[in-house]
C-alpha cells in the first residue's frame, strides 16, 4: 500500500510539472499571436495594407497619381498667387490651374 501511495504521488508529480511545461509552452504561443494580431490590427498595416490592394491596378495609380499632382499644384497656387480677394487675382490663379492641370494631364498620360 505504501509504495502505490509512492507510485500514485510521484506520478502526479511528474503529472504537475508536465502541466506546467504546456502552461509556459501555452503562454508564450498566446504572446505570439496577441503581438501578431495586435500588429496586424494597427492603423499603420491598415492603410499600408489597403493602399497596396488598391493600387494594384496602373489605372488606379496614374488616377491617384493625378489626384495627387492637381491637389499639390492647386495648394501651390494657391499660395503663390494669395488669396482670391481681387478679380484679378482669381483670373490669374484659374488661368495657371488650366495650363497647369493640361500640362500634369499630358505628363501623366506619358507615364
């Protein structure tokens, strides 16, 4: 009786710290997917991620390309000519959005 009860402990022993090693092994495969998981879902792979699907195409990219470069030139016009107070100055600052948007639009279709 004696030795089983030896027999019964020790193998619960070497049950416990079988346990114990899966626990840690457990742990650490749960750390790893937290990280990746918490890496995937942050706003910088989100964008990054949905920009590349989206601009798979050629035709998407020369599309942002040319949204891009309207947008830049008519932020710079706007600065370099000022505000549109004077007739003038709206005249002026739309003639230079004209020439400079059929300019990007016949540099773009070369790309």
């Amino acid at each position: 009786m004696e030795t089983s009860n030896k027999t019964c402990h020790s193998n619960l022993l070497c049950r416990i710290e079988e346990l114990k090693i899966l626990k840690l092994e457990q742990e650490q495969k749960i750390k790893y997917q937290y990280s990746d998981l918490k890496d995937s879902l942050s706003f910088g792979s989100l964008i990054k991620e949905s920009i590349s699907h989206i601009t798979e195409s050629k035709e998407t990219q020369r599309d942002l390309l040319k949204i891009a470069t309207t947008t830049g030139t008519n932020y710079l016009i706007e600065k370099v000519l000022g505000s549109n107070s004077s007739i003038k100055r709206y005249l002026g600052s739309l003639l230079a959005e004209k020439v400079s948007s059929s300019f990007i639009g016949k540099l773009i279709a070369k790309i």
